[in-house]
C-alpha cells in the first residue's frame, strides 16, 4: 500500500519554481532549518590527543552509530548507511549517507563530516554477528525489521531476498525531480534504467512522464510535445478538477515512467514492470496551462481478491489538501458503478491503515445517523461497497459491534457516533458522482 496524505514540514522537501528563470525559491519548510549565523567567540583549542583519538575513527565505518546534526540545527542519532570518498585539494575526505533512527527512511541523506559530532561515536556493531542473532529469531511467519525501516509489501520474499532488497534499495540514487513548476525532494530508491545511475537530478515532463538527465533536454521535449493532460479518457470532471483513466497496456510507456516516479516516494512497494494488467487513475489540477498531476491510484483490471486499489500517491507538493482521501472515495465510486464491493491492497502500510480506517469510519457512522431501525453488515456493505470484512473489523474498532445470541449487532448511540465522527477527522474533497462518466473496464469493447 501506498503513501496518502503525510504532514507538510520540511521533510516534504517540494519547492515552487519561479516562472521563466532558473533560480529556484527557498520553500516555506527551510524557514526554521537554516543553522544560525554563528557569533564570534573564544572555542577551547582541542589537545593533540583528542585531535588524534578522532583521527584513529576516521573514515567512519558502515554501521557506526553517530549524533549528525540536521536541517533544524539540533542534532538528532543517526546509523552510517553508506560512505563515498570525496577527493578534495591535497587529500581524501568521505561523505556518509546515514539514517535517522528517530524518523522515517525518506529522511536518509548524504551528510558531509563537520554535520557529525566524533565525540558521540558509539562501538560499530558487527552487522554479520547481528545478522545471526535476527535470523536465530526468525520465524517463517514473522515480520523482518531491519535497520528500523517497515517491510510491508514485501511478505512474499524470504529473509535472504529481503536483505538483498534492503541492500540494493538503501541509498536513494536521485536526491531530486523537478516536475511541472516543483522541484521535489525525493523520499525513497527508485530503480531507474541503468544509464540514469550518474543522476542526482532528473526532470520529468509533467504531460507524458518521460525523464530527462538535464533541464535542456526538458525544454527541447516542451517544445515538440503536444500533450497537455495524461494520454486516456478523462472520466472526471468538477470544477478545476479533473480524473484520468489510462490503460496500461495501451500506454505502456507511460504507465511505466509513473511508476518509476511513484516509487521515488513510496517505500517497499513493488515495482510493476508488467503495467499492462492495470489500469491508471490521475487525478489532475486544471488551469489555462494543462492538467497538472496531484497524484494518482492503480487497479487491477481483474482482482480475484476485490481489490479496487492497488497503490495510492499524492505527490508532496499537494499533500495535506484532501486529495488523498479524494481518491480513497473515487476508488469506491468506481467499485459501486461496477456493483461490486472493493477492498485496498494488503498488506496496508500504517498511515495507508490510518486513512483507511478515517474513511470508513466517516462513511459508515454518517448511515449509522441518519438510518432509521436495524441495518445489517451485509446492508451496509451492499450501499457502501466496502467489504463486509472491513466494515466488521472498523465497527469493532469502534467499540460500536457486539455479538448477541449467534450474530453481530450494531449498536448506534447518537452521542457515540458524534464522539467517533469528530475523532475521524474531515472527509476532505467530495466526489461529484453527477459529474463521473465511466463505463467498469469489462464493458469496454
């Protein structure tokens, strides 16, 4: 499962690009991060043997576990990931990419060695020793943690495979993207084609998707490409916002560059090379330039399991808006135009869980209100489309099912609901369904 909707700070990293010219403005987020100019004073002179006690730790080896002060100026533990020699005038000095144990991966980042307090060096824990201990504990059924990071989406692999994927996935490979006017921090790797190996930055056509090495190359394409919006059926249309179906299989190219994209902020999700067994949902801001891209869900085009929802991304610089439980609601729209009941992905990432759980909640608890008399799970689920399953476990949750004489019933205090519903939070922006035109992909010719 994907990423939804995530807080908006400094670690969203998406910056607006001023129009027609090159120099990039400092996003709002950096407002607290930028390290006080420091003042003059007199800084004890450190002794020869301290100097040299330093010397011995250095370069630092992978796994040493170091205080590394970040973007708000305080320093936070962090865990060395990777190192990379840094040839300078006259000598060799390393940069480390490090993770900060307290935060999410999409933080890790390479970090030059003034940011690293030597002082708070702690003993390198021998990663093939610990290696051992964790595999001793292992059970086929069990969640691998490693290196503080979540594994989920990646129960079907072994623990040799998950560290081979943990291995290979650990450093980010593109630190940025610009697309469309925003210049995006990414969050995660990405395994672009190998050619694209060399490139801190790429840029992407914000219309087609392709990927360019240089911002020259980028203008070339604007000038030759004719797209103004993604190439498929806009099936949604309210206002200045707007919903694309795209084929994968009759936009492979397309459908493959997104996923390359969406991978840049999504963690442990598998990559679908395949794309041609799904179908893309691009939700879009419409103004007199184009239809700008939001975000985006995927779907099989046939789920023996009633998935309606495979991955779900809203890119940063539009998080925190409501798209993201837009498009929670519009997957449903699609499940109920189809006379099916639908269900996301499994396994669900835990803010996937957490928005999940916030829209079933508002959904069934606002029938719960206004519906006179006994109502059944299996009711609830036939107006709804959510899985009767998902409706039992989110009722349960709730405190709002008991099991009376051989079945559940549902017990609906008003004052409850009201208490429940206020805790759930807003539903965000509203599917206009007078506004869906859609015809379920089994009837198309």
């Amino acid at each position: 499962m994907g990423s939804i909707d995530t807080p908006k700070n400094p670690e969203n990293g998406s910056r607006t690009l001023p129009p027609a010219t090159d120099a990039y403005a400092t996003y709002e987020g950096d407002k607290n991060g930028i390290p006080p100019r420091a003042t003059e004073m007199t800084l004890p002179v450190e002794s020869e043997a301290i100097k040299k006690r330093k010397a011995s730790m250095l370069p630092l080896e992978v796994g040493t576990r170091v205080m590394c002060r970040w973007r708000d100026s305080k320093y936070h533990p962090v865990k060395v990931i990777e190192r990379r020699k840094m040839q300078s005038v006259g000598s060799i000095d390393y940069e480390y990419y490090v993770h900060y144990t307290e935060f999410n991966r999409r933080l890790d980042e390479w970090v030059k060695l003034e940011q690293l307090d030597l002082d708070s060096v702690e003993t390198v824990v021998d990663e093939k020793v610990e290696d051992k201990v964790t595999s001793l504990k292992m059970t086929r059924h069990q969640k691998r943690k490693i290196d503080e990071t979540h594994v989920e989406g990646h129960e079907e692999l072994d623990a040799a495979s998950l560290r081979e994927h943990e291995e290979f996935t650990k450093v980010k490979n593109i630190a940025t993207i610009e697309l469309g006017r925003y210049e995006i921090e990414t969050w995660y790797f990405s395994p672009f084609p190998p050619e694209y190996n060399d490139c801190l930055k790429l840029y992407f056509c914000e219309f087609c998707l392709n990927f360019m090495k240089r911002k020259e190359q980028l203008q070339r394409h604007m000038k030759k490409c004719d797209l103004k919006h993604p190439p498929g059926d806009e099936i949604y249309r309210s206002g200045t916002l707007s919903m694309f179906e795209i084929d994968g299989k009759k936009n492979k190219v397309y459908g493959q560059n997104l996923c390359y994209l969406a991978k840049l902020f999504l963690d442990h999700k598998t990559l679908y090379y395949d794309v041609d067994l799904f179908l893309f949902y691009i939700l879009c801001e419409c103004d007199d330039r184009g239809c700008h891209m939001v975000g985006y869900f995927s779907k099989e085009k046939h789920s023996e399991e009633s998935y309606n929802l495979a991955c779900i991304l809203t890119l940063p610089p539009y998080q925190r808006k409501g798209y993201g439980k837009f498009l929670i609601a519009f997957s449903y729209e699609l499940s109920k135009k189809e006379g099916k009941v639908g269900t996301p992905e499994r396994p669900l990432s835990d803010l996937g869980l957490l928005s999940y759980r916030g829209y079933w909640t508002r959904v069934l608890l606002d029938i719960l209100k206004r519906h006179k008399g006994n109502i059944s799970i299996k009711e609830l689920s036939d107006m709804t489309a959510i899985k009767a399953e998902d409706i039992l476990t989110t009722l349960q949750s709730l405190e709002l099912i008991q099991y009376r004489k051989g079945q559940h019933v549902i017990c609906a205090d008003p004052k409850v609901l009201d208490r429940h519903l206020k805790a759930a939070g807003r539903g965000g922006l509203e599917v206009d369904v007078s506004k869906l035109i859609w015809t379920p992909y089994k009837e198309q010719g």
